[in-house]
C-alpha cells in the first residue's frame, strides 16, 4: 500500500484518469481505482469526495444525479472538456517524476 | 441494515453548507457507505464486522467535515485583501473626491469673509464643510472594510490604515490652503 502523502498527490491523475472512460459515481470511482493499481492505491470515502468536489469546482469534473435502471438516484461524475485538456500535460509531469525517481532509485542501486 | 443516512447526518451535523447542498452531500456519502457495507457483505464478513469496516472509511468527521466545506464553497469573487483593504480604500477615495467637488459646487461662497473680493485661498467655511466630510467618508469606508468576516486583528490593522485614504483624497487641497494662509 502506498503511503497517504504520496497517494495524495497522485490522486488528482488517478481520478481524471478512470473518469476518461466515462461517468462513474464516487464509489465506483474508488473501486475502479483499486482494481486497477491492484489495491496499489485506495482511496476512503474521507480521501475521494473533498477531492471530487475540488476537481468538480475548478469544472474539471462534473456531478450529476442520475437514476439507475433499478430507480436509486446516484451522483454521478464525468470528465469536462477541461478535465481531459488537464489530464495530458498531468499524465506527462508524473511519467516524468517517475522516470526521474526510478533513475534516482536505479543510481542508488548501483 | 443499519441507516446511514441517519448516521451521515448525524456525524455531518452544523455542516456549514446550504440546506440543498448539505443534503446531497449527505445522501452521496450514505450512498458510498451502504455500497461499502454491501459489498463486504458480499465477500462473506458477519454484519458487525461490516459496520465496522464500512466506519474505518472515515477517521475523523470533523476533518472531513471542514474539509467538504473549504471544498465546495465557491471562491469570494473578491479576495480579503481586495475587499477589506483596497476596495474600501478607493472607494473612500472616490467619495472623498465627490464630496470635493460637490463643496466647490455647491458649498458656501468665499465672498463672504472675502469682501467680494476674488478668493486667493480656501475660505474657512470650506475648511469646516471638508472636515465635516471627512467623518463620513472614513465611516462609510471602516464599515464596508469590516464588513467582510475576518480575523479581529486582521480586520482591525486594515481598519486603522483606511482614514489615511480619506486624508489623501483631501490632504493634497487642504495642505495648499494652509501654505495660502
């Protein structure tokens, strides 16, 4: 498990990131998190929603109610138009923090 | 099932939110909350032991609770800075500048202690209606200067400097005067 501080600042890219394949609700969101960081990352419902509603005010996401087939309302967040202009310059400053840190790693190694 | 929205609400409750707004955000935290607790349910966990799990999703209320607030409240269009200092400030400065020349306009002529005589300098009673305005201007501008919530001190030091904008406004007109007399 990653450590909070560090999960932290990556959470920003991780949720942009499951939402580029469409509208979930905050619970899915975090499911879909941990499923695919096989449970790498995971994030409380603590963690997940201030942030939601942080991303949702600077309009890169955006919350909507919406009844499922089964007739329960849920909130349910997609990415705006500029929530995926964010996402690339996003996806590339971490790729380049990781690159460096695995460089970094490797040095010490060696 | 225990009600989580009951549970939502209560741990939420004095949530500084607008009632609508206080509302979905209890209803999608319950939501989250009754997913979670269905799907330990799911993976064969006893119902205490999922209450307990469900509850290891928040460690402090109170944190999440401030942290939803500072979340979902939108920004003052002004700053504190702008709008305790530099708004009331100019405005100050605008009124002062009014009141100038509504006393040029309107105010008591000069020729009364001046004999008829073309004025060389600011007569007294256009000292007494500048200084009559002053007062108000300054009030006007430390009311809007407090009005904004902040920090007592905060608000207090701005408070203090405001005046000094008023006297600007007047201290350039006033100060010839004197040099006149």
């Amino acid at each position: 498990m990653i450590a909070s501080g560090i999960k932290r600042g990556t959470a920003e890219l991780a949720v942009l990131s499951v939402l580029e394949s469409g509208p979930l609700h905050g619970y899915e969101i975090a499911r879909h998190i941990e499923q695919q960081t096989r449970g790498s990352l995971r994030f409380t419902l603590a963690a997940l929603y201030p942030m939601l509603y942080r991303l949702e005010k600077l309009k890169l996401v955006q919350g909507s109610w919406e009844s499922s087939p089964n007739g329960r309302r849920r909130r349910c967040y997609r990415l705006t138009a500029t929530g995926k202009k964010k996402l690339v310059p996003l996806r590339k400053e971490w790729s380049q923090l990781f690159v460096a840190l695995r460089q970094l790693a490797g040095g010490s190694n060696a | 099932m225990p009600d989580w929205r009951g549970l939502v609400r209560q741990r939420l409750t004095g949530i500084q939110l607008k009632e609508h707004e206080a509302a979905e955000v209890i209803e999608e935290l319950a939501d989250h909350l009754e997913d979670a607790y269905r799907s330990f349910l799911r993976k064969g966990l006893l119902e205490e032991e999922c209450v307990q799990e469900v509850l290891r999703e928040v460690s402090s209320w109170r944190d999440l609770r401030a942290e939803i607030e500072s979340s979902r409240k939108r920004e003052p269009a002004m700053n504190k800075r702008v709008s305790q200092f530099w708004f009331p400030a100019f405005l100050t400065l605008f009124l002062s500048q009014v009141a100038l020349m509504l006393i040029q306009e309107f105010g008591p002529r000069d020729y009364l202690f001046a004999g008829g005589e073309p004025p060389t300098h600011a007569s007294p009673e256009r000292r007494v209606c500048r200084v009559a305005c002053y007062s108000p201007s300054d009030r006007c501008a430390r009311r809007i200067s407090f009005r904004p919530r902040g920090r007592t001190r905060q608000v207090h030091i701005r408070r203090s400097h405001i005046p000094g904008t008023s006297v600007f406004g007047f201290g350039p007109d006033w100060l010839a005067a004197s040099v006149n007399i």
